[in-house]
C-alpha cells in the first residue's frame, strides 16, 4: 500500500493558528483508508491553538532555512522563525520515515505553502530539500 503524509488540518484536525480544520474530503478519505500520516509543523515546532497569524519576512521559507529571512507574527512581529524551524525538522523526520510517495500541503501557510498561490512555507522548503514530492492544497 501507499502511503502518504498531509498536513494535519486538511484530514480535519483543529490545529490551524485559529483554532480550525481546512478539511479536503479527498484526504479525508484516504486517512480513513489509512493511507495518509497527519502532521502540523506548527505544533510539531511547539506552538499553541490558537496561536498568532504568522507571515514570511524577508523571504521564502528556503531563506528562513538558510537565517536570511524570519516568520514573524502579525500581532506585533514576535519572532516566531525558530520554532518554525525546528517544527520543519520534526516534519521532515517523519517523513524520512514514513517515505511517503507524495505529501499534500495546506496552500498559503508560513509552514506548509508550496506552489501557486503565495511564497513556500518552511516545512515545505525543507521537505523539498529532502527530496520529498509535494502537492499543495487549498
């Protein structure tokens, strides 16, 4: 069987900054079949529901990999890059071990955004740099 790994709110679970789910009932479905590992690199780096709208500065989420670029929140710019980084690692450690055929992402996130639509996320950069195929998901 296949496996594959998406972003926690699109299986249904409440973990969005805001204390929402952005349920796709295509990977719904698949979790059902057990074909989808869940994840949220935000709370995977620690933070909490809910938490601060958090917004790229500076760059994409490769340059907040590379320290030229931060993720700050909206409500005053708390810098929230580390936990946004460690929280990248932690999903890219899942995925080195779940070796999932693709990962769906939730579009125009600071950490899961990839593709058209807004710049990528951290954890999507991340899980790109390690060779991981990513679709991204509105």
């Amino acid at each position: 069987m296949k496996l594959y790994m998406a972003s926690a709110c699109l299986v249904g679970a409440a973990c969005r900054y805001n204390g929402e789910a952005k349920t796709d009932e295509t990977i719904r479905a698949m979790l059902a079949r057990g074909e989808v590992v869940p994840f949220c690199p935000e709370l995977l780096g620690g933070m909490d529901i809910p938490r601060p709208a958090m917004e790229l500065s500076g760059g994409d989420g490769g340059a907040v990999l590379d320290g030229t670029a931060r993720v700050l929140a909206r409500n005053g710019g708390v810098d929230c890059t580390a936990a946004m980084q460690d929280g990248a690692r932690r999903s890219l450690a899942i995925a080195f071990a779940v070796r999932p055929e693709r990962i769906f992402l939730k579009a125009r996130s600071p950490s899961c955004g990839c593709g058209a639509g807004g710049a990528e996320g951290v954890a999507a950069a991340l899980l790109r740099r390690g060779g991981f195929m990513l679709d991204s998901i509105e």
